[in-house]
C-alpha cells in the first residue's frame, strides 16, 4: 500500500528569524525546519496506524521544498531513519537563493522597521531586541517584514545557519549524514520567474544582458567576481550569430541564471552524494512537444500528478501549458510508475 503525506511548515519571516551571530554557541531559529523534523517523527511513530511502512519513507519537494530537504540531510539534530529516500528536484541547499548569508543583518533591520531597540555591537546578545519583537503585534511586524528589502536573486528570508538546526562551518560535507537514496532532477529553464514578466515577454537587449548577468555575479559569487563575469559572458554569448534578436539574448540569460543557480549546483550535490549512495539525475526536457514554447519549471509536476502539463508556479509572464493530460498520459505513466519503484525499492 502506498500512502502520500503532504505537511506543510510556518513560513517567510515569521519562523526563519536568525539572532545567531557566530561563535561555539547556537541559537534555535530554523523553526520552519523544526516543523518538517516534526511532522517526520510523527509519521515515524503512526504510520503504522495507516498500514504505512516507516521503514520506507520518501521525501518528495520541488524548489524550496527540495532545499528544505539538503538542509535535513545535513542536519545534525535530525536522527537517522526518519527518512530514506528523497527526490528532489529543481533546489539544494548550496543553491545561492536557497538559504541566507547574513541572517542576523536581516533581523536587526526588521527590528530596525519595528522600532525596536538594536545593539551597538551586532555580534552582541540581543535579549532586548528579541523581547520586542516577540511583543509586538503581528500586523506591526508584517508591515515591518515588507520594508526589508534583500539584494537581486538573494532571499531576505529563508534558512540560515544558527548553530543548531543547520550547522554552518559543516554544510555540505555533512550531506552523507544521512544514508539515503537519492533522485535529482531539473528542467532546461530554471530560471524563468527571476527575470520577470516584462523582460521574459519582450526579450532583452545586450545591455541588459550584461546588467543582470553582472548582478548576478555580484551578489551570488565573493571570489574572483570579474573572471567570473568574463567567462559567463563568452559562454553564454551565441558567437554564431550576427545580430541575435531580443528573444535569443532572453533564453542565453536564462540558461545563464539556471546553470548557475540550479543546475550546476545540483550536480556538485550528486557528485558528492555518489561517494556515499545511490544517486539518480534525470532531465525533464519537453522542447520537442512544445513546438518552440519555453518550457516553464514546475509543468513538469503535471506529469507525476498525471495531469499533463500543470502551471503550479504561476511564474510571470508563463503562458499556459499547452499540452494538457491526453497527449502526455504514457510518459506521465512512465513517470509515475519510476517515481513509485523508487519510493518502493530504490
């Protein structure tokens, strides 16, 4: 018997506040993270009551969801055997928007926007600075939340290392941690909602081009930021083409940004995860029945849910899929079928 769980976790500002500022110490503040280890030990302790297996329990999540997942991996106050096999597709927890770098910055400037009080030393215990926020009222702190801003393709919000929940110094090299099987997968256009719907419907220019393309690399790399620039730009430069149109430049930033930001970390997670399980990575291309038609990421869940094509992202300015269930039913099969062997026997 086959049972399929959906938990969901407290999300945004609210349960990623991160007063942790260093040192030998932590302070608890992934609690979003906290609900997921929450929701597995209760499927650990009454699966059995639904005729489930807690022996063979797969994690499934897309984008965030599966950055959620690395970060359990890794974790070291997760215990082993809560899970063991996971799927995860389009995020890592070593993808740049995936988790926050400077996360006690982000809480004193909401503490800053909720006229609480801030210490001058930022390195410094807050107990002041937490009381308030934890007094203030939820509507004041909402508004507060939305005068944070964060820089281009960096989160304001999200996971961060505390110390104790996500270990810092250790990340990455903790991701065998965890002795489970592993599937990873990607799509050819990862990056579409990063561009937003004016640039993606109209194209860009080389101006452009070079603008975003060096955003990026400012705010996502630390070393090396013009060498790095330089080979983005002749990589991602179609040299074959005398004058490319608006729509060409689009589609080279957006492999630019999705290489970058998604599938090349994905692939440093699969080749570390191969010295310590069995990993999986497969490529969900559709180019081919979609008759020149990007291809928005997160259609492709359609196929699992067998649905056809499904537009679960609402991306800006993604068009409606079109191809719907009939046309698609064999591979979705197929799909499914992959997905529930895996969840079975690896």
């Amino acid at each position: 018997m086959r049972l399929q769980l959906v938990y969901q976790y407290r999300p945004s500002w609210q349960w990623f506040l991160n007063t942790y500022g260093g040192g030998a110490g932590g302070v608890v503040s992934n609690f979003a993270l906290l609900d997921q280890i929450a929701a597995l030990n209760w499927v650990a302790e009454n699966i059995n009551q639904f005729n489930g297996d807690p022996s063979r329990v797969t994690l499934f999540g897309r984008d965030t969801g599966a950055a959620c997942i690395s970060f359990l991996m890794e974790s070291p106050i997760v215990p082993p055997g809560l899970f063991h096999r996971v799927v995860m597709l389009s995020g890592w927890s070593r993808c740049p928007w995936s988790w926050v770098t400077a996360p006690l910055s982000v809480t004193l400037r909401l503490a800053m926007a909720a006229d609480c009080p801030v210490p001058d030393d930022p390195a410094s215990a807050h107990p002041r600075t937490v009381a308030c926020l934890r007094a203030a009222p939820l509507e004041a702190l909402m508004s507060a939340a939305r005068k944070v801003e964060s820089p281009a393709f960096i989160p304001a919000w999200g996971p961060s290392e505390d110390g104790v929940v996500v270990a810092g110094a250790r990340r990455g090299s903790s991701m065998g941690r965890q002795r489970v099987e592993v599937v990873i997968g990607y799509t050819p256009w990862e990056a579409w909602s990063w561009l937003g719907q004016s640039l993606v419907e109209k194209g860009v220019d080389n101006v452009i081009f070079e603008r975003v393309a060096r955003t990026w690399v400012r705010n996502t790399r630390h070393h090396h930021l013009r060498e790095v620039l330089a080979a983005a730009l002749q990589e991602y430069t179609d040299w074959t083409a005398v004058t490319p149109s608006p729509e060409e430049r689009r589609n080279l930033l957006l492999h630019l940004l999705g290489d970058a930001g998604v599938v090349a970390p994905l692939h440093q997670a699969a080749d570390h995860l191969s010295r310590h399980t069995k990993v999986f990575m497969f490529l969900c291309d559709l180019g081919n029945r979609l008759d020149g038609q990007l291809q928005v990421p997160g259609w492709e869940l359609g196929l699992m849910w067998g649905t056809g094509l499904s537009d679960v992202t609402r991306s800006p300015g993604a068009p409606t899929p079109p191809l719907k269930a009939l046309p698609l039913t064999q591979l979705s099969e197929d799909v499914i079928t992959l997905l529930t062997n895996f969840a079975k026997s690896g």
